[in-house]
C-alpha cells in the first residue's frame, strides 16, 4: 500500500519565483476582486492560493508578484439543509464544510489526495477529486453555482442555488479545473448528499496483480455498484458499499471480502508525495497503461473511473514514456507535484489539446493582460 | 426574407437540392417549436454528415446569415425558432448510433437520434441512457445536449451534461472539433461542459459520446394521494429530508389527475389534491427498503390511496399518465403556456400557492405536473388561443409566475432553457457583470453572432417586462 505522507502544506509558490511577491490576503470577495484588479492594471503577476495542498501542480508560474490568498474567505454563507444545498466562499476547508454539512447527517462526497487542508476554492480549480468519484461523479457534477473574481475587477456569479438550472450558460465548467487561469474562485454552491444509511468498507489482500484486477473487476460488476473502489500497486484492493442495509449486506455477503475501518478512507486521502503524477485514460485502458509503469513502481488507482496516481520518484524518462502510452490510448498525464527540474524539462500538462486555439481566446477574454498563474497552466 | 439566389445555390451544393427547403409553404413547418412564439426560417437544410454541416455553417459564415440548430422541435423556450431568419439546420437526418461500447458503458451518436431509441436499443445489453425528458418518444439527444435537457429520473441520476463525454462540434467559422471524450479529467478547459446547454448559441453538435448506465435489476413505483398540494410538497421535503434520493419524486395536482385519468384511465385517485410518483430502483433489497422508507414518509406526512405497481405494465401506465399529462391537458384547453422555473424544494408550498393565486387573478385555470424532488415547476396555463386578447393574460401570468419563483432564491428554467422566451428575464437573477462574463464566452465561440442570434440574452428590441406588481415579495438578498 502507497503511504507517504508529505506535508506540503504552507508550501509557497513564491519560492519557484525570482523575488518575493508581495501576499495579500483579503477579507471580503469585493476586496480580492479590488485586490486583483489593481495586480491587473499594474501589470503584475497574481497566483491564487488556498490551503497550498495543490500548489505544486502545473508549471511553474512564470512570475509571481502577488499572492492573493483566498484564506479570510471562509465563510459558509448558507446552508439550508431541507434543500440539500449549500453556498460557501472559497476559502474554506473541505474539513470545516464537512463538519457543517455533518451536523445534518449530509457531506459532499468530494475525498481529495495530500488532504486535510484543501480549500473548496483550490478543489475547484484544479479539479481533484478521490475515490468516492466512483458514485457521486466529481465536484463539475455537483457544482451548482460559481461566483468568480475577474481581472478587470468584476465578481460574476453563475448558475444559483436550485439542485437543477439551465438559466444562462454553465460557466461552472469554465472555471472548474480551470487552475485559476480565468478568474478567482471566490465562492461555490453545492448540492449535497445525504450521508448513506449504511456504509461498509471491504478489503482483500491478492498474490498478483492479474488476481486484484479480476478482484477489481469482479467488486464493480457487483448489482450494487461500489461507492468507491481502489487498487494499490501491492495487490491489496479496498472497495466501500454504500446504501440500504439489506442490500449492502448482501453485496458483503456476496463479495467475500474482509471487513475493515472506515478510517482506511481517511488515511488514504491523506497521501500526498513528493513526486506524483495523475494518468487518466479511458477506463477500459487504465489496467494496459499501469502495465507500463516501471517494474516495483508504487502507485494506486480507481478501476471503476479509470484514473491512477503514481509516486514517480523523479524518474522523468519513465514518465515521458508512461506519458506517450496515456496520450495514445486518448488520456493524460499530469504532474501532481514535481521537483522544478522535472516539470521544466518534462512539461506538467503533455500535449496540448486540439483546441488549445479556443481555449488561448477564452483565456484572453477574461484575462487578457496574463494576470493570472502566467505559465502555470495550458493556456 | 428570402436568401439570395446564389447563396441558396451554395446549399444545394452541399447538401444536395432535395436537401434545402426554401418554398414558403414548407417552411411553415419549422416556424416554431413547442412553446409560443414562432418566426419563419428563409432556408432549412438538412445535412447528412459532418462535413456538411460544417459547409453550411461556412456559407452562413461568409454571408452573415443566421443559422439555428434544430432537432425533433420539441423545445419549450423558443430556442429553435429562427427569430432573425436564416437557416434552420436540422439535424433529424442525422440519426445513426455509431456505436454503443457494452464494455465501456458508452454510445456514440449523432444528433438526430431520438432519446428514447437510444435506451431501446441499449436495453438489449443491459443498459439504458439516463436523462428522460417528457418528449423522450421525440426529442432528440442533439437538441438534449444543447439544451441541457433534464426529465424525471434526473433526481437521482442527474442531468443530460452529467451524461455527455464528449462531442463533435462545429463552430461559427465552421471549424470541426472534438471537445472531451470519455478520459476524466482532460487537461485544458472543459469547453465541452461549457457548450452543453448552451443551446445552439456556440456550436451546432454533430456527435455526442454518452454514458450509458447499467439497468437496475429490480423499480419501485408508488403512487401516492394527497389531500392538498401543500401537503404533498410537504411531503417530497421530508422524503428527501429521510436522507432517500428517490430516482424520481413526481407531482401532478388535482386538474392534471383528472385530466390524465380521463385519458389514460391509470387508475389516478380523482379526489386527491395531488398525487405524488415516486419510484425507486436498484436491486430487490435496496428497493424494498426504500420503498417501504418512502411510503413511511408519506404516510406520516398525510399520504393516503398508496397504489405500488405490480407488473411493469402497471409501472408504464402510471409513467405514461404523468409523461403524457401535458397532451391530456388538451381535454381542457387547446393551448397551453409552460414555465420550468426551479425553486429550492423547501419553498414548492409557497411558489405553488402563488402559482395558484396568480391563475386566480387572470382567471386562468392552472395545471401542476412537474419534478418536485428537483423543485422543478411546469405550472401550465391552459387557454384557447382564438379567445381575443387571451396571449397578453397568458403571457403576463407567466411572467408573474416565475418572478414569484425568483422571489422565493430560484432559477428561471430547470430544463427548458432561456431560449426566446425567458431571455428578457435573465436580469432578474444575473447582474449585468455577470451577463457580460457570459457574454464574453459567446464571443469567443460565436464573434459575429451568427450562431442562434437572439437567444439566451436580453434583446433591447424586443418587448420589455412589465409586470403587474401583484406578488408582494421582495427579491431574496443575494445569496453572495
């Protein structure tokens, strides 16, 4: 099993730059919108910071000369629990909303890697997500409303606060993974669920990988589908069942697999490395492209979604090459977090998608001066 | 205003000249869609391929000629009607699955292919294709997409963007380009999230890889008999308050009941106030549970006559009476005027209540069939569009509606869209920074806006919102 924790919190962007950029970190939306504004017609570089948890994905910012932390923005601006929705700013930690959400026996089935300490903002522009993707989709399924810092000094919100809304055009999906390169995250709406009436974690330990696939495969061919599924490099699986008591207990009794803690979960979102590098591909491939990792190389997966984090060990050839194998089969690899060295020479994101030209012009549209994280994403 | 000579030529190139429809009377035909308002195209064209559609948009590119995507024409907010002229370029000829990946759980399709065939054909291997608007026997997966389509099941299984992969597309310079696919998590901008249910205005859609889900073994449906549509909205908060997402939580008040049960004769209570359907799905354990959950609920919460389907002949009759319940409403009026406004669910007492009130004070009568689970309203205004005069009640009932639906924190369409019709109200709920962000993504993809012009945004031309000022309400601070 994959365990390295690395505390990469408080990790500054700053240090990657060539000065120390000056932090700002405001205490309302109007301000940061205010704070961005002036970075913008100055001229100067701004790179948006949450908890830090994700702040060594992408490239390295080209210039940094602001830090606009969204930390003071940290409120849950409303949570009305019969509606099963809640709007919340972005500065606040996934943990401090799931305590909220919990009072109410609901949660948002969102369970990040390198956690605790992402805030919602960050979630969003990166687009993490974790193992219980398996069930509830990720966080672009359940976004419902984005309000959203500009440049230019604007705060335009989008979408509401209704479970299901077509009014206007989805620019949830604009701003989600889109690593903060269009505008500030500055506050979200969700829906969210109400925790499962039963909720059971299983586990087995295989002699070879050939034996945790077909495990794997057998627990999601399951009548009851997983809610989340994950197979670590070292043959040893763990798979949740989550729903009315009589059916998970069937889907238990039927599995055969041993009973473990729920903690598990918990502990394993808490993995975060060094050198780490997400390989998304079409589900059916995930299984072939794993294959082409180095030999003892550690890494785990959700077979059920067809996503895989692997701890590279700054082996750089390795990952062009693992990279290649991802891009031919129509899937990516991504630097999670990457010493300087390795993200400069082997590029963060790989290949530019085809339609990288329209995403230069939205990129322009809404920040044409190259405020925001210059360098650090595609566009 | 007919096309120049020449420009209908370049159509008949492409398309072939038994493809292109410029004779006045047959264009009648595609003057609207399912809502009010119509206006005549100058052209339709029916492309067969790709290529084609990407020809014509070039064409309309050169000469600055409106061109409006349009499926099965089942839309209910005007966005397939060509408001500035041009081209109608329907997609219906388009219809093939290209492919459905049993492994994969995926189909790959063109536009033009009806929601429903898709299922049918999928249910062979064991799976089905989720979003299940009411028009599912008509509508097609392309005007789905576009406009973000919802229907009952949407409760549990979520929206048509959360099941569209990826998809071909074709933008204003006539450009083909594949946006997503089935990877998660693809690196760059989610321009694909983006021109789902952007309703013709960005792209014209000529493939749509879609997820297709596993049938659950073993459905629940219960039909449930309310006193009064308070008590049943009630009810759908505490069911879902329970922690139980049912995979649909319907609600047809005491004038759609009596209507479909004249229709359909599924055996709705005619007595009730209203009646809920609510079904469950999963495998047998997970189901029984459920329902015998749900049916706690609503018996705490004043339900009465609960009626579970026993055969799935039983289940299909219950279904076809709520799915058809807007074609039984003809029994009363022959026209009908439909909002999908969305509230947040613990306010259907209120907004239904003011629904009620509104159709009072214009003394039209008012039938409720709509996804209570999401909050999503259908109050359908019932009128005979000989009476003189009627369109202006009608119209201003609407409007009367949905402000009370703003008033209360919601949205102005759930599935729907803003099309023609709800365009002129969408300051009620953005404000103009928020527009111009919009606005702004237009441009990107649509510069010279030849793209469904006039749709989606305020258009100064047209009529401005005057509203009787009957609602007391004030707009709920926003949220932000």
């Amino acid at each position: 099993m994959v365990k390295k924790p690395h505390e990469l919190g408080g990790f500054a962007v700053s240090s990657r730059g060539p000065r120390a950029p000056v932090v700002e970190k405001p205490k309302t939306a109007e301000e940061l919108a205010r704070v961005l504004h002036q970075a913008a017609a100055s001229g100067s570089a701004v790179v948006p910071v949450g908890g830090g948890r994700s702040s060594r994905m992408g490239g390295t910012p080209l210039r940094c000369d602001v830090e606009l932390h969204t930390t003071h923005l940290d409120r849950v601006l409303e949570h009305s629990q019969a509606d099963m929705v809640v709007s919340v700013e972005a500065g606040i930690t996934l943990e401090a909303l799931q305590e909220e959400l919990g009072k109410a026996g609901q949660f948002l089935p969102l369970d990040p890697f390198n956690s605790p300490g992402h805030t919602i903002g960050g979630l969003l522009a990166t687009g993490w997500s974790g193992p219980l993707r398996q069930r509830f989709g990720s966080a672009r399924d359940y976004l419902i409303g984005i309000r959203v810092a500009m440049p230019d000094g604007h705060l335009a919100s989008a979408g509401g606060r209704v479970v299901k809304n077509v009014s206007g055009y989805d620019l949830m999906k604009l701003h989600y993974g889109a690593m903060g390169s269009l505008g500030v995250i500055v506050a979200a709406s969700f829906k969210v669920f109400p925790r499962p009436l039963h909720d059971v974690t299983l586990a087995i330990s295989t002699g070879s990988m050939g034996e945790a696939w077909t495990a794997a495969e057998q627990a999601l061919s399951m009548p009851l589908a997983p809610t989340a599924l994950e197979l670590f490099s070292d043959g040893h699986l763990l798979v949740r069942f989550g729903g009315s008591p009589d059916a998970v207990k069937r889907m238990v009794a039927e599995l055969g697999w041993k009973q473990a803690d729920a903690s598990a979960w918990a502990e394993h979102s808490r993995t975060g490395l060094e050198s780490w590098a997400r390989i998304a591909v079409p589900r059916h491939a995930l299984r072939e492209i794993l294959g082409t990792l180095p030999e003892k190389a550690r890494w785990w997966a959700s077979p059920g979604i067809g996503i895989a984090h692997w701890d590279f060990d700054n082996s750089s050839d390795a990952v062009v090459g693992v990279r290649h194998a991802a891009e031919k089969a129509h899937g990516t690899l991504v630097l999670m977090s990457a010493p300087t060295e390795v993200s400069k020479k082997i590029g963060a994101w790989g290949t530019p998608p085809e339609t990288i030209g329209v995403m230069r012009r939205l990129k322009k549209a809404f920040d044409p001066e190259g405020t925001l994280n210059p360098g650090r994403f595609v566009v | 205003m007919a096309l120049p000579i020449a420009v209908v030529e370049e159509l008949r190139r492409i398309v072939g000249s038994e493809s292109v429809i410029d004779s006045a009377n047959d264009l009648r035909i595609f003057e609207r869609d399912a809502s009010i308002e119509g206006a005549l195209p100058d052209a339709v064209v029916l492309p067969t391929t790709t290529e084609q559609v990407a020809e014509v948009i070039k064409v309309a590119a050169k000469h600055h000629i409106p061109v409006v995507p349009r499926g099965a024409g089942t839309g209910l907010s005007g966005g397939a009607v060509t408001i500035r002229g041009g081209i109608a370029l329907q997609v219906t000829r388009m219809r093939r699955i290209l492919e459905i990946d049993p492994v994969a759980q995926t189909a790959m399709v063109e536009p033009g292919v009806v929601n429903q065939e898709l299922s049918l054909v999928a249910s062979s291997l064991g799976l089905f294709y989720a979003p299940d608007p009411s028009s599912q026997k008509a509508c097609t997966i392309g005007g789905n997409a576009a406009e973000n389509s919802g229907g009952p099941h949407c409760l549990y299984y979520g929206v048509t963007t959360n099941h569209v992969l990826g998809m071909e597309v074709v933008l204003a310079d006539g450009s083909v380009h594949w946006v997503s696919g089935d990877t998660p998590d693809r690196v760059g901008l989610d321009l694909c999230g983006v021109l789902v249910g952007s309703e013709g205005t960005m792209c014209a859609i000529t493939k749509i890889k879609v997820r297709l889900l596993r049938t659950p073994p073993s459905v629940a449906t219960l039909l449930a008999a309310f006193p009064t549509i308070e008590t049943a909205s009630h009810a759908v908060s505490a069911v879902i308050a329970a922690g139980i997402v049912p995979a649909a939580l319907e609600m047809m008040d005491r004038v759609t009941v009596n209507a479909v049960e004249a229709h359909y004769h599924a055996g709705y209570p005619t007595d009730a106030g209203a009646v809920l359907l609510a079904e469950v799905d999963g495998i047998p354990e997970s189901t029984r549970e459920l329902m015998a959950a749900v049916r706690e609920v609503l018996a705490a919460n004043q339900g009465y006559a609960m009626r579970e389907a026993q055969t799935p002949a039983e289940r299909d009759l219950l279904w076809q009476g709520r799915k058809g319940a807007i074609g039984a409403l003809g029994r009363i009026r022959p026209n009908y005027y439909l909002h999908d406004g969305v509230v947040p669910r613990s306010r259907l007492p209120q907004v239904l209540s003011a629904v009620g009130e509104i159709g009072e004070h214009y003394k039209l009568p008012v039938a409720n069939v709509f996804h209570a689970g999401d909050g999503n309203l259908h109050p359908n205004i019932m009128f005979d569009l000989r009476e003189p005069g009627i369109m202006h009640q009608v119209e201003g009932a609407g409007e009367e509606m949905l402000r009370a639906v703003v008033e209360l924190g919601g949205a102005l369409s759930g599935e729907h869209g803003i099309g023609l019709e709800k365009s002129a109200f969408m300051p009620w709920i953005f404000s103009p920074e928020d527009l111009e962000a919009m606005e702004r993504v237009k441009r990107v993809f649509d510069v010279d806006g030849i793209l469904n012009p006039g749709k989606i945004f305020p258009d100064p031309s047209r009529k401005q919102i005057q509203l009787a000022g009957r609602t007391g309400l004030a707009i709920e601070a926003k949220w932000w």
